[in-house]
C-alpha cells in the first residue's frame, strides 16, 4: 500500500475510534437500564422451599437530591403483592472516569408514606435527606462481569436486629444480567454466627418479569 493511501486509512481508523464512546461513558447508562425493572424468584422457591415466594420491583425515581440515579426498592409477598416486607432506595453514582459504581442504600423514616412507591413514582420528587437513614458503612462496589454487572461490600456494614435491636454484621453482593438479578445478604452476631443458619444456596436469584412500566 502507497504510504499517502496508508496515512489516510490510519486517519480513518482514529476518527472511527474517536467516534465510539469510551467505557466509561456507557457504563452507567448500562447498568441503570438493566438494573431497573420487575422481578419474582418463583422458580427458585418451587425447587427450594427454603426460599420463600418473593416479588421485587426496582423502579427508577426522580429524587434530584440525591442524584440522578435513584431507584425506590420494594419486596413483596409473591402470593400477595399487599404484603410489604421491606422498602429501601438505592442511589447510585459514578466513580469518575473508572468504569465502577458505588451502590448507596437508605431506609425510610416513615416506610407508610413511601409505600407502592412504583405505583407512584412522582411522590419522590419531595422527598429530603430527613426522610431517610443512609446505611452507613454499607456501599457496594458495581464493576462489570462476564454478561452484565456483579456488587460487593466492604466488612464495615452494620444493621440492627429487628425486635431486639442487636447489631448485626452484614455481608451483600449483588450479580446484574439482562435476565436476572441475584441478590446475597448474610448476617452474623456478635459470636460470628449465621443469623438464620447455614444455607444450600443463600443467594435469593431473581428472574425479571415483563410487567415493569419503565
């Protein structure tokens, strides 16, 4: 090849480059569709029923305080989705220029006033940092894996026992695909014992349904 002619395809070659969006661009936009959405783990609570029947809806929300990628969490009876077995938002924000997330969780103050909030997304648009309790010490880390994304935690995340109020260690991760969303949350005492004892599988493994509206 002439070298003017090779000049010119290298020329090409970079424009083309130069006109694709580097990773860490479209990191977070792929992360927030995929994690965004409806799921049941009905499949895995037929083949063990250890695992009870749940339904999770994770909905994006406008809540500009805290970021522009926020997501009202919702956990529900499978059989019946009045039965509202715990409410959290997720918000999550870029590690500037890394292809990497951190993973913040909050309860709320006043679980009632926020309840269904999928059903009502708009609600979020008043909500202020003294309606929820940040769960210090509990970030994850989002990197990308082999068909999706995966989530982990550092050893600092501490919760309270419901009922006793005893404090909890707390270990969570999280693994994203197009089709699924598994979910590990382990909790041991003070001793280091497994709170709910040894199990066959721990992970709670979501499969996403195709009932979500956003």
């Amino acid at each position: 090849m002439a070298p003017r002619k090779r000049q010119f395809v290298a020329l090409l070659l970079l424009a083309g480059c130069a006109s694709q969006p580097r990773g860490e661009e479209t990191f977070m936009p792929e992360l927030s569709a995929m994690l965004a959405g409806s799921y049941d783990n009905l499949a895995q609570s037929r083949a063990d029923p250890s695992h009870v029947g749940l339904r999770l809806v994770v909905a994006p929300v406008q809540a500009a305080l805290f970021g522009k990628n926020v997501y009202y969490v919702q956990e529900m009876a499978a059989d019946d989705p009045r039965r509202v077995l715990s409410q959290k938002l997720y918000i999550l924000s870029a590690v500037e220029g890394e292809q990497r997330a951190v993973l913040a969780q909050a309860d709320f103050a006043e679980p009632a006033r926020w309840r269904d909030g999928h059903l009502k997304r708009d609600l979020f648009k008043s909500l202020l940092p003294a309606d929820v309790r940040p769960r210090v010490g509990c970030d994850q880390l989002v990197v990308r894996a082999a068909a999706g994304f995966k989530a982990s935690g550092g050893t600092s995340c501490r919760l309270a026992a419901p009922g006793t109020g005893e404090t909890l260690r707390v270990e969570q991760r999280l693994e994203l695909d197009a089709d699924r969303l598994a979910m590990l949350e382990s909790q041991r005492d003070a001793a280091g014992v497994l709170v709910g004892g040894e199990a066959a599988d721990p992970w709670d493994r979501f499969a996403r349904r195709a009932d979500a509206p956003w």
